[in-house]
C-alpha cells in the first residue's frame, strides 16, 4: 500500500533549522555569512566562499518574482496529484536566493512575474509556499 503521508523536512537540522523556526513564525528568512554577506541558500551553516562558520537567519519580505518553472505531469509520489507547477522564485530583496514552490495545476507563468510567499502547514511544520502576488 502506498503512503500518502506528504513528505515533510526535517526541522532539526543544523544547516536548514532556522528556515523552518522562521517558517513556523511565519516569517521566510535566508541564511547569510557574518563575515562576507554571502547568501548562503540552500541554507547551510558554513560559507563555502570565505570559510565561516559565523552566520545569521535574515528576515526577508517573502516576496519574488518567477525565475523558472515546470509543470509535473508524472505522478511521482501520492500526496502530490498531477498535473502541478513547480515554480523557483528569485527573492526581491536577495536576487542571489531562489527558492521553491509548488503550485496546483499547468500555471499559466511567465519570467519576472511577482510571487508572494505563504505557509503550508503539514503535520505542524511549516512550509514556505509560493503564490502569484
Ligand atoms: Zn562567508
């Protein structure tokens, strides 16, 4: 029997930890360097460009614009019916930050249109989502 149990991150891991603390205050933040002001996304603890292990979860609008995207039309797990949009979203006030959602259905998008961002909650954990602004 397959689960259709949605698949959830894990929220205790040290390098992607503080995305999801902010996702549950409903705040999206980025992880950024101490040292270099790298944006350091996929979040991770250490900064590859200058070597710190000094960095900060940034707070940030949680709003973008489409930079990408593509419509799943092969039913790769239960929990996500097809056909949907996954959408990657440049942040407005960190361009280097892409971030990625997913949409119902074939979206009609086009690059550059604005995106705001909202919390799925699965199981108590909160997910940054994406919607057309
Ligand atoms: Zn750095």
């Amino acid at each position: 029997m397959e689960s259709t149990t949605p698949l959830i991150p894990a929220t205790d891991d040290i390098d992607t930890g503080g995305f999801f603390d902010a996702a549950r205050r409903g705040q999206l933040a980025i992880r950024l360097c101490n040292r270099c002001d790298a944006v350091l996304h996929m979040p991770r603890a250490y900064c590859h460009y200058c070597g710190s292990w000094d960095g900060r979860w940034q707070p940030v609008a949680g709003t973008g614009s489409v930079y990408s995207w593509t419509v799943v039309e092969h039913q790769v797990h239960p929990s996500y019916p097809v056909p949907y949009t996954v959408v990657l979203v440049e942040l407005d006030d960190y361009p280097a930050a892409r971030l990625i959602g997913r949409l119902p259905g074939r979206q009609d998008l086009a690059p550059g249109q604005p995106m705001r961002v909202w919390f799925e909650t699965i199981d108590d954990v909160a997910v940054p989502q994406w919607r057309l602004a």
